[in-house]
C-alpha cells in the first residue's frame, strides 16, 4: 500500500491506491467486481510504461487509422502543452482524453479510434460557434469532427480548438508537464481492424 493509510484490507477487496489504472488481485487471485467492470490488463500490459502501453493499443489498429491518430496525437500534445492525457481502451473503441487533470469529465478533447475512422471529440462543444457547421452532433454537450491528415491544420478547426481551450470548465495549466494515465483496458474488444 501507498499512502498514509496503513489499514489492513479484508480478503477480497481491492485497494485502489496500489496502482491507479491497473487492476491487480488480491492474495487469493481474485478481482474486486469493480476491477472486473474495469477489465483486466494482461501482465504484459502491466509491465509496460504509460506510452509502451499506448503504443501497443494503437498497434491493433490497420495502419493507416494509426497514422491519422499518432499525427492528431502530436498535434494536440502540441497545442495543450501540461494537459493530462487520459487513455481509455474500451469495448468499442479507443479513445484518448486531454483534460487538465485525471477527472474525465472535465476533459475538453478526445481523440476517438474506430475500425474505419477517428474522430476529435469536443467534450464541451456544445455552445462553440461553429459558423462552417463542421462539428457533427446535436446533444447538450458533445460534438465531433472526423480526422483526416490535414483536419486539425484547418484554419476553422483551429478556431474551434481555441475557443473550446478558452471556454474550458477548468483551464490547463500549461506550466505542469505533460501526463499520460491508462485509465481502463477492457478484456473484451471488438475487433480493431475492419472485417474484409
């Protein structure tokens, strides 16, 4: 255990603040049902470093899907220098979040990986005057753009990114180094790459 709290924990139960992001078992080898919601990363993926680990995730995708993703991920990584980088490799999808602590929802952005496209979510986007009508979506709060090569180069994307920074719930501080958290790897996926 880390931390101030040196409490012995009941057979079982799962302690949390031994490695957030990883879901390890207890004495008798077994998860917490929470742990089990969350998946269970192989011991490879446990072994590897933050970015190994995403390096593996984007790996599954077909190449051409990865590229757009690595050069949206550099972009970003560029124009929120001290966001925190929240890794989610869910059922569906895998989906990268920049926000300006580990709290998802307080994420501004997330790059989405699909079979067959990858999406930049404005987690906040809903009110972003967005006069080329080129966010896609209709909810109370979330829209989206597809990427291709050049999209984040585009002078009105670029506009959308900086309003939506400005607008912010909670700004990043740009001064902290930037952090990359694997926050959930679900043991059951759907395939990566799209069928035939």
């Amino acid at each position: 255990m880390t931390g101030g709290d040196a409490r012995p924990l009941r057979r079982g139960v799962f302690d949390w603040r031994q490695s957030p992001g990883c879901a390890r078992p207890d004495s008798r080898g077994r998860l917490s049902p929470r742990a089990q919601w969350r998946g269970t990363p192989d011991a490879r993926t446990v072994a590897m470093t933050p970015k190994q680990q995403l390096d593996a995730f984007l790996k599954k995708y077909d190449p051409y899907i990865a590229g757009i993703a690595r050069r949206a991920l550099a972009k970003m990584r560029k124009r929120l220098p001290g966001a925190v980088e929240i890794v989610y490799d869910n059922y569906n999808a895998l989906a990268i979040g920049f926000g300006p602590n580990e709290k998802a929802s307080l994420a501004i952005f997330s790059i989405v990986l699909y079979p067959r496209w990858v999406n930049l979510f404005f987690l906040q986007g809903a009110n972003l005057p967005d006069r080329g009508r080129r966010l896609r979506g209709s909810g109370k709060v979330v829209r989206s753009v597809r990427l291709e090569d050049d999209t984040l180069d585009d002078p009105e994307i670029k506009n959308l990114v900086e309003v939506a920074v400005a607008r912010a719930k909670v700004p990043i501080d740009r001064g902290q180094g930037r952090r990359l958290v694997i926050r959930s790897v679900s043991a059951k996926q759907r395939p990566r790459r799209p069928r035939g």
